[in-house]
C-alpha cells in the first residue's frame, strides 16, 4: 500500500512540472494555433456534423458540449470502422483520465484560451495518452471507443469548463458553451456547417 501511495504520489508531481512546463510555455505565446479535433485524409472536418449540442443554460437534459459525428453512410459506427482518429484542440496537458466513462474512456486536457486555462473532455475515445502527458496542438489522442449507450453510434463528445476536472464535475461544473471558443480559434466557416448540418 505504502509503495503503490508513493508511486501515485510520484505521478502526481512528475504531472504538475508537466504542466508548468504547458503554462510556461503558454504564456510566452510558443503556440497559439489550434487544430480540429476530428478530420484526416480523405475526411477532413468539412465532411463532419454535430449531432447534438446542448449549451450549460439550455433546456434538456444535463448533456454539454457537442457529438461529433462522421457524415458518411452507415452511420452509427463508421469512425471506428474506418480506424479514424481524436486530435488535440491545442497545446496543453492530460489532467484526468478514465477507462470507465459511462463504460468507455475519457481524458480531459488543459488547453489555454484567452490567457487562461481551459479545460476539455474528449470523451468515448480509446486514448494512447495518458496522465500527466504534455500534449502538442493535433497530436493523435486516439481512436474512437465502441459506443453502445443510449444514443447509438460512435462519436466524439467534446465540451469545456473553467475549471479543473473531478468525479463530480458533471453536476457542478462551470460548463461553457464550446461553439463561440471553437469560432475563435478555427474556421468558423467549417464550425457553422457542422452546426447546420446535424441540428
């Protein structure tokens, strides 16, 4: 017990000099550019669509962020068919991880927007990052997880809150609406037509 404490305990700090390193490196602008979670090769993020999105202050039920979702028949399934890949939004640091989210993976990485810190959920995915790891703007998070909850289909759910991630963020969260940041920071051109053309 005492070793496996000591052992988390080590992670615990080798992750916080990681992501000093993120913050240093964020202050002094290295990197401001941003990249599409979603898109490769012959399915890039125009051939994408939001298939749900559901703002903090919304009605409906508790679900923030968006589902993304790959536009190309069979739908349902068809990321993980094809092996398409999760990309990071920006520079930033892994801050949290699960292998059990509503029974699939999930990570949560801090990026930076507007001078301050930004946390987001890349959740049903199957993640080769892990705790602690610095992360480089589209650098391969993944695949995507099998999926099989009451939506169907596999998809990236993406969203974003001001504040670090816990077990309990989901109901106390400062969630914030994703769209307005991801128009800032890519094509807003792209953005829109997913919006469009999943609503």
């Amino acid at each position: 017990m005492k070793v496996k404490l000591e052992n988390i305990a080590l992670q615990i700090e080798q992750g916080l000099l990681q992501l000093q390193d993120v913050i240093t490196s964020l202050e002094t602008g290295e990197s401001q550019t941003w990249a599409f979670p979603i898109g490769e090769g012959e399915y890039p993020p125009n051939r994408w669509y939001a298939a749900s999105r559901h703002t903090p202050d919304g009605p409906g039920y508790r679900h923030v962020g968006l589902d993304l979702n790959l536009d190309v028949s069979p739908w349902g399934d068809i990321e993980r068919i094809l092996g398409l890949s999760v990309f990071a939004l920006a520079d930033g640091v892994v801050t949290y991880y699960t292998s059990n989210w509503s029974g699939v993976p999930m990570i949560v990485i801090m990026h930076e927007h507007k001078g301050k810190p930004l946390w987001v959920r890349y959740a049903h995915i199957t993640p080769i990052v892990k705790l602690g790891d610095t992360i480089k703007v589209g650098q391969r998070l993944g695949g995507f997880a099998n999926w099989t909850g009451a939506d169907g289909g596999d998809h990236l759910h993406l969203d974003m809150a001001t504040s670090a991630y816990t077990r309990e963020w989901i109901g106390n969260a400062p969630f914030i609406d994703p769209v307005p940041i991801l128009n800032e920071h890519l094509d807003p051109d792209i953005v829109y037509m997913m919006l469009t053309r999943g609503m």
